[in-house]
C-alpha cells in the first residue's frame, strides 16, 4: 500500500465521518452533503482498488495472508454503499449518523490493511 495513498484516505473517512456524525447530532437528515462525503471515501477506495491491482501486478503484495488483505479491501467498499444505500432509503438523523460512523469503520479497515502489507 502506498503510505500517501492511505493518508489520504485516511483523511478522507475521518473528515467525511465527524461531518456526518457532527450532522447527525445536530438532528439533521442525510442530504447531498453526507451523501457526497460518503462517496468520496468510496472513490478513495477505489482508489485504493486500482493501486492495489497494479502492485500486485508489478509483484509487490502483502506480507501477511493476500486473501485476508482482499477481503478487508472488499468489505471495506461495500460498507460505504450499504451506508449510503441505508440513508437514502431511511431519512432520519439516525441515518445521518450511520452514515458518520461508516467512514470511521473504513478507516480502521485501512489501517489494519496498512498492518497487512506491512507486517
């Protein structure tokens, strides 16, 4: 994984997750706000996605179970469509807050992905 790549993200999921969280204590609905912010820690992951095929590719991997890595990298994108999937269908404040702890949930997923490939 590359280190600036996951900075990013990280930066992402966290901003993305106190705004919606903040949102959703305020009593606020989902709107296009919480909704953008959730989808840009999806295209971070992909993101993320496309850089990890082409590290695998060039022969690079992960120093523990690849698999494991993968299915880490693979919930992890679809935590924030089902997020966001659940705010669109259910537009109460408890919403919004789902969709502030679904970016936090990423960014622990990434870190623990960081320790895969890293050892």
């Amino acid at each position: 994984m590359n280190f600036w790549l996951l900075v990013i993200e990280l930066s992402v999921a966290l901003l993305s997750g106190l705004t919606n969280l903040t949102l959703g204590l305020l009593g606020r609905v989902p709107s296009l706000v919480s909704i953008s912010a959730v989808a840009a820690v999806e295209l971070a992951l992909l993101g993320q996605l496309i850089a990890t095929i082409i590290l695998l590719g060039a022969g690079e991997g992960p120093v523990a179970s690849l698999f494991e890595f993968l299915g880490y990298l693979l919930v992890a994108l679809l935590i924030p469509l089902g997020a966001t999937f659940w705010g669109t269908i259910e537009r109460t404040k408890q919403s919004t807050i789902v969709l502030g702890i679904a970016p936090l949930v990423v960014a622990v997923m990434l870190v623990r992905m960081q320790q895969l490939w890293v050892g």
